[in-house]
C-alpha cells in the first residue's frame, strides 16, 4: 500500500516520513514534513546514500550526546561532510535526477510509474479471479504483490518468469505470494512482458 495523501498529524506533532520506497518516484509536497528521510537505493540511485530533508527547527531539537551518525544538526553544520561522503553513490543519483528530468521531471516519472503499476493491476483485475491482489485501495504503485491459487502454481510461475529472465518475483516478506517490483529503472516494457507472461500463464494452467 502507498500514502497519497499525507495524514494530518494533531497539532504540534511532527510529520516525520520515511519516503524510502517512493522517494523520486512522483512529486511529494515536502512543505508538510517536519522530516523526510529516503534510502536511494530503490528510485533514486545505488545503496549508501540517504536524503534527508529536515526543518530547521528540527535540528535545534536535536538531542545532545547522539553519536555524529544520527546527529543531523551536525551533519547539517558540516554541509553533510562529516565523513568522507560516498563519492560514487552521490554521483550516480545525480545521473538519475537527470534522467529523470529528460522524462519530464517527477511528473513525468509519475506518470511512467502509473503506467507500469496500472498494467499490472489492470491485468490482475481482468483474470477473473486467477490474480488476486492484497491491497483493494491505495494500491502501490512501487510493488505489486499478488497471489495465485495455489503455492504450488506461484512456485511454477516464479520458475517460468525466470526463465524468461524475469527474477525476484517470488516472496514478499510478510504476505507471501509473488510481488512486482516496478521501481523507476524498471522499464514500462518490461510491465508489458510480464503482463503478456500473466496472461499466457493463466491461459494454460486457470
Ligand atoms: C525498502 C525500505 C526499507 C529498507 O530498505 P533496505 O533496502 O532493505 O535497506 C526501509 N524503509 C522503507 C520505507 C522502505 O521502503
């Protein structure tokens, strides 16, 4: 499931997001978070990277006596320079922003993302049954977790998907069952093929 709308927190109560899985996936309205921390690795480049974007009264309520690694007024203060930084991780999510830009921006980004989540949904919707989707609303448009009717027809879809070079598939962590990824280097081609597999996979075993 996704948030797309930010809920209202009681008054005086920080909006604090971890935006790790949607992060440079769509636009986000980062004037209502107190804190918005993301881990590159899913949209926005290669792992060892974080974005943080923070209020600035938010650092003055930082906690004294927290090491460097979670202080980040101090990091602040150093301009994010606090320790030799990941010189590489940094450089190629400024490739991905962009690439991201030649795509129209987060705008555009987000309508890519639809389009590939929406096919695969679209396909799980028109199975009769055969597909079954976990969520029913605020479907996400990263992940697309789905079961089939048995675990012994996800164990021979997750084997017929990998021959067809389509890997991973198999096991989301706490549900079960198959899960797509659809982060933003999955191309919108690559939706297609696996909604083509969908299909001819049911045609032969629903
Ligand atoms: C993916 C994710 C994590 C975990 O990231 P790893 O890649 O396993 O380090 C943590 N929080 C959120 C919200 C995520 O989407």
């Amino acid at each position: 499931m996704e948030y797309f709308a930010e809920p209202v927190p009681p008054a005086g109560v920080p909006l604090i997001c971890d935006a790790s899985s949607d992060f440079v996936s769509r636009p986000i309205d980062v004037s209502k978070y107190a804190m918005l921390y993301a881990g590159a690795q899913k949209n926005a480049g290669p792992a060892g990277v974080v974005v943080c974007i923070i209020r600035d009264d938010m650092l003055e309520k930082v906690p004294a006596n927290l090491p460097n690694l979670l202080d980040y007024k101090a990091l602040a203060e150093e301009n994010s320079l606090l320790n030799t930084p990941p010189c590489w991780s940094i450089y190629i999510v400024g490739l991905v922003l962009k690439w991201a830009k030649g795509l129209g921006g987060l705008e555009g980004i987000a309508k890519r993302n639809q389009t590939k989540a929406g096919l695969v949904y679209k396909a799980i919707d028109e199975s009769g049954g055969f597909y079954k989707g976990h969520a029913k609303s605020d479907r996400s448009v990263m992940n697309v977790p789905f079961r089939l009717p048995n675990e012994q027809l996800e164990e021979q879809f997750a084997s017929e998907a990998k021959k067809r070079d389509m890997i991973r598939l198999k096991g989301h962590r706490s549900v079960g069952g198959m899960r797509a990824s659809l982060y933003n280097a999955l191309p919108v081609e690559a939706a297609q093929e696996l909604v083509k597999f969908m299909k001819e996979f049911q045609q032969k075993n629903g």
